[in-house]
C-alpha cells in the first residue's frame, strides 16, 4: 500500500496529499474516462472461454458463487433519489449488457473481492471497474486512461504503474486493481468517511469535489454529495454504481439474470526473474497464446520485461506442467537470440526496430553505452520465436486490427505522419472529429504524433458536410483563452486535450517561455474533448 505521506511537493503540510494532479487542481484520472453505457459495444477482443483470476487471495466458503460473495460484502448505504433511479433505468432489462460484462469479469472478481476484503473495503467498489471500463483491461479512452481502472499516465506512475515499451501497469490487473483501491482509501478518508465523495473525487478529483464542498459551505448549503455543483459526468456517475448495486442486490427484481460464475480461482500466479518469450509460455502452459495475452493484459510486445522479477498469470490447472517446465529451461532458452551484423546507414532505432525489440534492450545486451554502432559490428539481439502475426494481442497488432476494422459508410486512407501534423488539423482537412481520428488509430487526442508513423483515415463522401453540420457537441472551435495566475502551458494542454507542441505553435511560444497572468492564447480545440464545467 502507497504512504500517504510522500515526498512530493504536493501540499503545505509535512504529509503530503495524494492528489494525482498537475498545478491545476483538475484530476489526472479518470475524469475524461469514457463510462460504457448499456447497449455500446464493450470492445473489439472476445471473450475468452475460461475463467481467469491473477491472484492469491482465499474467498470466504460460505459464498455459494461470486454475485452471492459479492453481495456478502455490501457495505454503502442505501439511498433513494431520482438521478437513481434514472440510471436504474438505463439498465433495466439490458440482459446482454450484463451477460457481456460478467463475462468479462468473470477473470477477475475472483481477485478483486479479494483484495476488497483484505482492506475491509466496500465490495460495491468492484463497479467503479465496471463503470469506467466494463471490465475491459485493454481499454483505452480518448482522455489517455487505460485498463480495467482507466488510470492515465500521470496518476498511474504516481501509484506505482510502471509503464514504459514492454509492459503497462494501469493493464496489469494485479497492480492496477492494488493502485485504485489505494486511491479509493485515501480518498475514503479525505473526506471524512464519505463513500460518495470519495467516488466523486475519483471520477473528477479530490481538488474538484473539494471545492465544490467549500463553495457549499460558504453559501450555507448542504455539502453531501447531491447538494454539489459537480461536472454532469460525475453528476452521473456516482448514481450508476449505486444504480448497479441495486441492480446486483436484486437482479430479479429489474429484469436480470446474472450469468453464473463460481466462487473459485482458475488462475495461478508464476513468479519469473528472466524475460520469457509469451509463445513460449503459451506453449508450456498448454493454452493458446491469445489466452496468454488476456490473463496478462499488461505486456505490450512479443515478451515479459528484460530484466526484473515479474508475474505471470496462467490457468491453475497448467501450474504444475508450467513449473516443471520452467525449471528445465535455461535463462538463456527463454527467448531466442539472433546474430546481427551492423550494415553500412543502419542506426541501433533501427535495428531494434526490425527486431520488435527496443533500443535499451540492445545496449544492455551488447554492453554499449550509447546509441553509435559500426559497419560490421555483431550485436546479439533477443528476438521473438513466432512471426509477429502470432501475437496478435500485442500493443501493435491491436493497433493494426483497430485500424483495419471497417467502418460502414467510409473508406480507408493511409496518412504519414509529417513534422508538424496535428489530430486537428488533419481531423479538419478530411472532415472528421479530432476524438474519431484519434480513436481509429488506438489513440487520444493528447498523445503525441512521431513523424514517420502511419495513421489510418476512415474518410467518406459525407464526412466533411457532417463535421460542419454537427451539433455543437461535435464542433472544431477556435478559442481566446486568457491566462490566470499558476497557468502554464502544460497545464492548459491537459485543461483543453491538446499537445504542449501544438499550444506553443499556435501562439509562436518559445520552449522555457513564461506565461503571464492577462496573456491571451488562440487554441484550436475539439469541443467533443473537453471535460464538463469548463
């Protein structure tokens, strides 16, 4: 569990809060997470066949199955109100949407009531998952937040998320699932005991919610959750997982059956110190690679981490076969090594490229210090032991199949990227959204565009007439900010859900230039993109 007192210059005080945020008070998180609603589509991967769980933790025998479990653990209060009830509504009767999302969880309730009982925390707090990705770990919102917990970079490494080429924790479901419930704690007693705050504050930050209760108080108003000026989406979101515990208490009662999961673990956990070639476990293992992929959602390419002892999650019915395995595999057998001769204009980007390795990984494993190669230098490179099409859930291939799912009514254009392209701008040259574009290519609108890449266009003959005729949730908007004091630039890029590169170009800034309280800034922003209340 994460110290509450950090040394971090985040407060006053000698302890120091926990607010995942930049200088502007507004959260890092989840606030521009995207909430799936009944009835959208929850994800492009399948669902896999088998029950996963990724941890250890024993589940009470009294249980008869895990929503009975789940139940047990029930601790908010009960509360009538109409906003309630409307988000009770939304979900009456959505027989698939609850088949799909149990589904989905059925890997990992295991693990996270777990967890829940281990901190004598709510088990309602399992639908904060269920809200904001619906138990999707590779869900990616347009607001960067990422895995079953939708935590964005910034928090995720304020938690502990390692996230770097070959793995990302806010994916990983162990290590997510210990960082939100951390953040969910701490935000538990911030604010005096309060579970509905709490979850207020995880979708829109605790500097928010804070505020909000200070301007209550100086008004005289009550400062309970429903007497808050907060942003519509958390308006809504506190609502709809109480909606959904409700619904979870008494399934019969709006219309649903509950697909049935047992009380059990089906996975067991592998501790590795050396990297492992992912087909090469799937093989030890017994089970597709693909299943692979999905108990360890946080592995980006062809292999675990280089270096560092990591986890592996693979069916407990596979732990023995796994483990003898292992034991008879020599580090140096668990990937394959290739000889590489360096060729006269081949850079060491280059080659690791070629190799779907990374560059760090070729300087540790040659024992270079820097990035100069040369002609007719041997290097060792660690390479993967199936074509790259074997992987298919890796970060890439997930890309790639996101990229070349069809979109009815459009076609397919190819774009390479070129100093100086922006989503906006090329959102608005082929008359799409900044969000759209962005999301065809497994992006958001805030990431930055490396010349060189490809991006996909689903383009159509109606595309532009629609982005000029959209309502004005759709709209690309040219805007005069005017700057306040502790503004910078960083923190006006995450404000609007644009590029620092882009807010300098726009204004002819320099790089290390000081913004002044009064300076008015031009910013050209997809309104689509940006967050309630601003």
């Amino acid at each position: 569990m994460i110290p509450l007192c950090l040394a971090l210059a985040l407060g006053a005080s000698g302890c120091a809060s926990l607010d995942p945020r930049g200088a502007d008070g507004e959260s890092k998180r989840g606030h521009h997470a995207r909430v799936i609603l009944p009835g959208e589509p929850l994800a492009n991967v399948p669902v896999p066949e088998e029950e996963r769980r990724p941890a250890e933790s024993a589940a009470p025998a009294a249980a008869e199955d895990i929503w009975a479990r789940l139940r047990d653990g029930f601790q908010l209060p009960a509360v009538t109100h109409q906003r309630i009830d409307q988000e009770r509504a939304r979900f009456t009767g959505r027989q698939n949407y609850f088949d799909a999302v149990g589904q989905r969880a059925r890997p990992y309730l295991y693990h996270i009531l777990g967890e829940l009982e281990a901190r004598d925390l709510p088990t309602e707090l399992v639908l904060v998952a269920m809200v904001e990705s619906a138990f999707q770990p590779f869900a990616y919102s347009h607001g960067r937040a990422a895995g079953l917990w939708q935590f964005i970079p910034a928090t995720g490494k304020h938690f502990g998320l390692e996230q770097n080429w070959w793995y990302d924790g806010r994916r990983d479901v162990i290590a997510s699932t210990e960082a939100a419930l951390t953040y969910l704690d701490y935000l538990h007693g911030f604010f005096d005991g309060d579970w509905l705050l709490a979850l207020a504050a995880y979708n829109a930050g605790e500097g928010r919610v804070q505020r909000a209760v200070r301007a209550n108080q100086r008004a005289g108003k009550a400062t309970d959750f429903w007497s808050l000026n907060l942003p519509a989406e958390t308006r809504a979101y506190v609502p709809r997982v109480l909606a959904l515990r409700d619904i979870l208490a008494e399934p019969d009662r709006f219309g649903i059956r509950l697909p049935p999961i047992d009380n059990e673990r089906q996975l067991a956990v592998v501790e590795l110190e050396h990297q492992l070639d992912l087909a090469l476990a799937a093989e030890m293992a017994g089970v597709e690679l693909d299943k692979i992929y999905r108990y360890n959602p946080g592995f980006n390419r062809w292999a675990t981490l280089p270096e560092g002892r990591h986890r592996l999650a693979i069916p407990k019915a596979s732990k023995e076969r796994f483990t003898a395995a292992l034991a008879d595999l020599h580090p140096s057998e668990m990937v394959r090594w290739q000889r590489h001769e360096v060729r006269r204009g081949e850079t060491l980007s280059g080659i690791a490229s070629r190799y779907n390795t990374s560059v760090s990984v070729l300087r540790d494993t040659n024992d270079l210090s820097g990035d100069r190669i040369r002609v007719g230098q041997a290097l060792l490179v660690p390479t993967a032991s199936q074509g790259n099409e074997a992987y298919t859930l890796s970060a890439d291939n997930r890309r790639r199949a996101n990229q070349n799912r069809q979109r009815d009514g459009r076609h397919k254009l190819e774009h390479t990227v070129r100093p100086g392209d922006t989503f906006w701008e090329l959102a608005r040259r082929h008359g799409v959204s900044v969000r759209e574009l962005a999301g065809w290519n497994d992006m958001a609108p805030g990431d930055p565009l490396r010349p060189g890449n490809t991006l996909v266009i689903w383009s159509g003959d109606g595309a532009a007439a629609n982005a000029r005729n959209s309502g004005p949730g759709e709209r690309l908007q040219r805007v005069t900010y005017t700057v306040r004091s502790g503004d910078s630039v960083y923190t006006i890029a995450r404000r609007f859900n644009v590029s620092m590169q882009d807010v300098k170009r726009w204004n002819n800034l320099r790089s290390g230039q000081y913004l002044q309280p009064g300076q008015t800034l031009t910013l050209n922003v997809d309104v689509t993109n940006q967050s309630a209340g601003l």
